[in-house]
C-alpha cells in the first residue's frame, strides 16, 4: 500500500515531475509569496516558478523583478508571462526570458532603463529543479514573517551574522535564544533573499546543518 504523501512533499515532487519527460511542463499554476516583492505572485508554468526560485528571489545579487510591459513584449515576440525585468545591484538590468532557444536580440529598452536580454534554457532550469525544491521549503519558513514584524529576531541575527562570518544554522539558533527554530530558520532565508547572507542549499534543504557565509564580510 503506498504512502500518501503530505501536501508539501507533493508539491516538491510536481517540481521534479515537471522534468521528467511526462509531457506537461507548462501545465500547472503556482501561487506563492514573494519576501523581495513582499507580494503573492502566480506563475503559469513550472518552468516560470523554478526560474523565479533559483534565478531571482534566491539571487542575494537581484534587488527586483517585475514582467516585461506589452511594448517590450513586441519587440522580443514573447507573452509578458515568459519574460522578467531583473533589477540587479549596482543598477545592472537584465530581461530574462525562458525558453528553449535563443534570440537573436541581445539589448533592449525597458521602463527602467536599457536591459541585457538573457535567455533561460530548459536545460538550465533542468539542472536547477532539485535546487528549486530546496528553496521551495526554505521560501516556506521565510514567508511567516508575512503577517508580523521581524524587527527584533532580525536585529539579532544581524549581530550574529557579524560576530561569526559564516557558520551552520545550528550556530545562528544558539545565538538568538528566545525564538523557536522555525523563526530562526525563517529569519535566516529572509537575510540571505535580501543579500545579506550566502545560504548554501545545493546539496539538501534548509536544515541545522546548513552553511552560509556572512555577505557584509571583509571575505565577501
């Protein structure tokens, strides 16, 4: 008899799915909460949600995104749902568009500015879905804060962050006492969604064990 699966492993397990040759990778629409954006957004595919996992709100390098205007649309012939202005530090802007093969366009004018065109290839977004199921759950802690201030849980890691450098999860729980683990861990993919922190979730998901690398330090 098969095990049934929780709500949030099945989710996981449609992001693997999606790549997996079973003919509906642009069938499924996600919601999720977006701590940059501080909004929910929806995504039409599974492609465009683990591109905005593992390119722009894990990125601690993306300041913002928001889709491509009608006009932008025309001129590089996608539909504004397969395509992202990306606001990077120092100002650099990018479109981001997925898809299977490049264009021919290499710049092109946006609301914000003149933007690099970048082209996100399946392949690409195949090598990151196990990546984007390990953001999926750290997203997940991060998004409690929603609805209360992180101010104070906030300031403490801050401290924390530059006493250690880098360091386990684990050691940024010993640090801020008085707040649960999940708070902790929330607190933590927060920091490192807005570029203070490098949280390393290549090899598995956000857990005790996991490393991260203080952004603000001289090694940075």
């Amino acid at each position: 008899m098969a095990t049934a699966k929780t709500p949030r492993s099945a989710q996981r397990a449609r992001v693997l799915d999606a790549y997996r040759g079973r003919g509906r990778q642009n069938s499924n629409l996600w919601l999720a909460y977006s701590v940059k954006q501080n909004q929910d957004l929806l995504f039409h595919s599974d492609r465009s949600f683990v591109h905005w996992l593992t390119f722009l709100e894990s990125d601690p390098l993306v300041v913002g995104f928001y889709p491509i205007s009608q006009d932008v649309s025309n001129v590089l012939e996608v539909g504004p749902e397969c395509a992202m202005v990306v606001d990077r530090s120092k100002h650099q802007l990018e479109v981001h568009i997925v898809a299977a093969v490049g264009r021919e366009v290499e710049a092109v004018q946006t609301d914000s500015g003149l933007a690099t065109v970048r082209i996100i290839s399946y392949d690409e977004l195949r090598a990151r879905s196990r990546l984007a199921v390990h953001w999926l759950k750290a997203v997940n802690y991060a998004g409690m804060f929603r609805y209360k201030s992180p101010n104070v849980i906030m300031k403490q890691l801050a401290v924390a962050l530059t006493h250690r450098q880098s360091g386990t999860v684990d050691d940024l729980a010993e640090d801020l006492t008085g707040h649960d683990r999940a708070s902790v861990f929330g607190a933590v993919v927060r920091a490192a969604i807005h570029g203070r922190l490098n949280l390393d979730l290549s090899a598995h998901g956000l857990c005790g064990a996991t490393h991260w690398t203080d952004r603000m330090s001289p090694e940075e």
